[in-house]
C-alpha cells in the first residue's frame, strides 16, 4: 500500500515553565513532531499518535535524504491505511525526556550551556500527556478525534482519557497493560543497571567526557528485544542455525540469533541516549493510573468518558491478554463504551507493529465509524 | 436471526436498556436494539470474523469464551442479557442460565426448537434434521445441547427460574397451537426466582 510520502519534522518551543510530576521543572521546552493529513475546518479530525520505548515523532513516510527511514508505524499511518490520512490529521510526538528533537537530557540546558545529563528530571507518562496537550493548544486542537498508542503508548493513550476526559473522544489501547508486573520492572531494572554500571556512563554525564555508555545500551537493548519477541517467533526466524554451519568452540557470534541480537544492539546504541532510556524504563514503571485510587483501576476510570478500543495478542509475554483485560474490565465496571479485540499472531508483544489482517481490519474499521462521527 | 427475530426480541427490551448480548455475531442485533431502543451495553463474541463485523457495525463487543463464564461483570449489571441461538452450543449449559441471570435482571433466550414437526419428521426418515434455523449437518454442527421447548421449560423448573413470557416463531410468524409441533425458533423472556 502507499506510503505517505516525504515527511518533514516541525518543532514547537513553548517558553513556559514545565513542572514535572517529580515536582522538577524546566524554564522551556522543545517538542519535535510530525503531522500527516489535513486538519479539517471543524478540526475534529486528529489523531495523536503515542510513541513507546525506543520510537519517536516520525509515525510514517520518510525524508527526502534516506529513502530507508520509513516511519514506525507506517504500515497503519497513511493514506487508504487504518488511519486514513486521506481523513485523518494525524500528528506524532517525540516526547520530553526523549532524544530524537524534543528537549531531553542530551539537550543543551541553557543555564549551564552543557548537556542536562544527571541534571534532567525523570518524566512520566502523566508529564509526557500533559507536554502533548501543550502542543494539542499549540496546533489549535481542543479535542482529538482518537489517541492512539501501541505497549508504552497505549499508557498514554489511557493517561488522556484520565487527565482529559473531555479532549480524547476515542482510544486505542494496543499491546498495553493498566501497570507493570514486578517481571516487567525487574526486566527494566536490568536494563537500567547495565547502563549505569557502564564505565562509560558517568553518572549520567558521559557528554562532558566525550563517549557514550554504548556496551551498557547495547545490553540494555538486547535484553529489551527479547521480552518482544515470542519464543515461537524467535525459534521460527532464527532456530538454531549457526552462521559458519559448524559449532567453533570459541565465544565469538555463533547462532544466528547472536548475531541479530549484536545487530539491533549496535544500531540502538549509535542513535538512543542512556539517559532517555533510563527515564523511559523509569516512566514504565511509574505508570499506574490506580495509584492515587489505592490501586482500584476502575476508580481511576470513573470519570472518563472515551470510547475504547482495547487490542492484545495472544503471544505477547511482555503485555500479555490478562493485561488488556484488566483494562476492559475496569472500563466495562464504568459502563464506558469498549471494545476489546484479541489477535492470533505468533510474534510476541512487537505484533503491535507488525501486518495482520484482522489487526489492522479491526482498527480500520472502528476508525471508520470514528470518521462518520467526526464528519472526517 | 431475520428481522422478525431481532422485532420480537426487542418488543422485550425497554427503552434505554443496559443489555449484555452472549454471542453476538456480526453485531446486527445490538445495533437494530441501539436505534429502535436506544440500548447500550455490550456484545461478547469469539470468532475473529464475527468481532470485525460487530466493530464495523459501531456496537461494543468484547472478545471473550463464553464458556469461561461471566465473572466480569457483576450481579444485575444489565437490564436484559440476550443469549440469542446459542444456548444449544453450549457445553456447560446450567452455568450459563445462572451466569445469565445472575449479571441481568431479566434474560431473553432464544433457541431453535428441536420438537418442530419438520425436524421430527426428518427423523422418523432416517435422518438428522437440517432446516432454516438448524442450518448444519450432523457432522460439522456446533449444536450439542438441542432441545425442546418441553425440555428447555423442565430446565428452568429445575433451575427454579421463571418464564415471563414465550414467543414461538415458523418462518417469524407467531404460532400459538402446538407449539412444540409447530415452532421451529423458541424465544423465551425469564428471570431468576
């Protein structure tokens, strides 16, 4: 199906001080994203786009210098696709606390002319929502038509319908889950030790000291890629294969999976910051709308009032279907309207981002009616 | 289901109605409930097909074996629970009519009627029944717990549940003379005791 296009980034400064939940502040920020579309005259017909651990604002197509950097989620973002562009305005977000644009710890902190480094607050997905509704404003968005994120970006679809209820009409909730597991906060626990164990690290200010903690990355990246991936898919792309066809009886890549693993390590470590993916496996672990409602998901629901579209996949260890059901019963104990659809696909928690025709049918198909509705 | 099914379930269902529809299918049924009573509430569905159709068609449905029970959602969490032709694919078919009555006040239940003098006389032929409203053969039916309106009115003594009103439909028209005889889809309205 046909892509977008060429996409270009924008930037939006907001000169205003930003508290974080942490109580941290920052004077001003940058937030860098994208837009596909055209927002109607009524502007009904935006669709914010929530990215996850290691994604950005650049949702689908691709720029004019790199004919390979296709967009994340290109395969549901464009034209004739689930979000229609041809009826959508859709608009994607590097979040604060991130490292592809919008201000994080790599960026210049204008008070000391260096990087923040150790110095940027920790951020949580209540602080990345309450950046995004700035930018809402900024583009003259009083109310999406749909928020929509898939794992980390499902929280904030969620966190939307919490802290708005009145600015998100609809959400889809992918590959989600209403919080994380003591395993899922050891495996970011693990992740985050490899970094700040690196000697490289420093403390969170490598910049000053001219490297990057990459051997703490490339763990933390490796060990990350396997939670999404199921160990079906995981046998079915690489069983046991090995690359010389012969066992070497030495320490060097020998299984096929190694060497991938190396490889999505390497290209990680050359283009994410360790101090974002600390703060974003830090945001992982914060996030529980329940917190405040001594733990009772469907109280921190009572006063939504989004339509749901909740999706999960059968094979996702990470996020599995039991979390996704702890959301639609918290949003069914409220009587808000919702949908829950569990997909067949053997690829573990990344099936968010993969074809599927039943996936991508189902989310075409309740964005259909979401477009009637907004006259899109 | 034809229009005369979903017309005779809704002559069932108030005005604004809360209801829970076990097995619902593309969504039809929801949907006509929604513009003719202006119902919300949920459909629950298994079959992938099914869900897409349910989503296109704008109604609430929730991916869910029915047979796992309903301990979702609590007591009399819904006006009216329809279980509409599906009771008779049941496996654990007690569970299902106490789940029913337990999350709605009220239950509408519909079923094709195994005593309908076509389906009899199959038999008497040789043959298991196939007709309009039991549309498979023996071999691939998902049917396993057909009844009769007889059978189906002793589970409910049994049950100690109470039979508000009955509707026995041929071709959609009401039948009021032998029933068992001559109905060939049973649509009961009930509630617990």
């Amino acid at each position: 199906m046909k892509s977008i296009g060429l996409v270009i980034p924008q930037v939006a400064r907001f000169d205003q001080l930003f508290r974080f939940k942490s109580g941290a502040a920052l004077d001003g920020f940058e937030l860098m994203y994208e837009t596909y579309g055209t927002l109607n005259e009524a502007r009904s017909n935006a669709v914010l786009v929530c990215h996850a651990l290691n994604a950005s604002h650049h949702v689908a197509g691709r720029y004019s210098d790199d004919p390979k950097s296709a967009g994340w989620w290109d395969n549901m973002v464009g034209p004739g696709k689930p979000i229609d562009t041809n009826r959508f305005f859709v608009v994607g977000v590097n979040n604060i606390g991130g490292c592809h644009g919008s201000t994080g710890p790599a960026s210049i902190n204008p008070k000391t002319a260096k990087p923040y480094g150790s110095a940027f607050p920790i951020v949580t997905v209540d602080d990345w929502v309450h950046a995004q509704a700035l930018l809402a404003e900024y583009l003259g968005i009083g109310r999406w038509a749909a928020v929509m994120g898939g794992s980390l970006g499902g929280m904030q679809a969620l966190q939307w319908t919490i802290d708005f209820p009145e600015r998100a009409r609809h959400a889809l909730v992918i590959a989600a889950a209403p919080r994380l597991s003591a395993q899922n906060i050891a495996f970011n626990e693990v992740a985050r030790q490899a970094i700040t164990t690196d000697p490289d690290f420093h403390g969170g200010d490598f910049y000053a000291h001219g490297v990057v903690p990459t051997r703490g990355l490339r763990l933390a990246r490796m060990l990350g890629h396997i939670t999404y991936l199921s160990d079906d898919a995981m046998m079915e792309k690489f069983g046991r294969a090995l690359r010389s066809g012969a066992l070497g009886f030495h320490f060097d890549v020998e299984f096929e999976i190694e060497s991938y693993l190396r490889h999505q390590a390497d290209k990680f470590a050359e283009v994410f910051d360790a101090n974002t993916y600390l703060r974003i496996t830090k945001a992982l672990d914060y996030f529980d709308p329940a917190l405040p409602y001594e733990g009772n998901l469907s109280e921190a629901f009572s006063h939504a009032q989004a339509n749901y579209l909740i999706v999960s996949f059968t094979s996702d260890w990470r996020f599995s279907p039991a979390r996704s059901k702890e959301i639609v019963q918290a949003l069914t104990d409220n009587r808000l309207n919702v949908s829950y659809v569990e997909v067949d696909a053997p690829h573990g928690h990344d099936a968010f981002l993969m074809d599927n025709r039943h996936y991508h049918g189902c989310v075409a198909a309740y964005m259909d009616n979401v477009a009637a509705e907004v006259s899109a | 289901m034809t229009r005369a099914d979903y017309t005779a379930i809704a002559r069932w269902v108030p005005q604004q109605a809360r209801v829970l529809d076990l097995g619902c299918g593309d969504g039809e049924l929801l949907k006509f409930l929604r513009n003719e009573r202006n119902a919300s509430g949920y459909g629950i569905e298994i079959a992938p097909d099914n869900i897409l159709a349910s989503v296109r068609n704008g109604v609430n449905v929730i991916q869910k074996d029915l047979e796992t029970g309903l301990s979702g959602f609590g007591a009399n969490s819904f006006d009216c629970v329809i279980l509409s032709q599906t009771l008779q694919a049941m496996h654990h078919t007690e569970l299902m009519m106490k789940e029913m009555l337990r999350v709605g006040r009220e239950a509408i239940v519909t079923f094709p009627n195994f005593g309908y003098w076509r389906h009899r006389l199959q038999i008497l032929l040789g043959h298991m029944p196939v007709s309009s409203d039991l549309p498979y053969q023996w071999f691939n039916t998902p049917n396993i717990h057909l009844c009769t309106l007889t059978d189906f009115e002793g589970l409910c003594k049994t049950l100690h549940v109470h039979i508000l009103e009955r509707l026995v439909l041929e071709d959609g028209r009401a039948i009021d003379a032998l029933p068992n005889l001559r109905g060939s889809l049973a649509i009961y309205r009930i509630k617990a005791a």
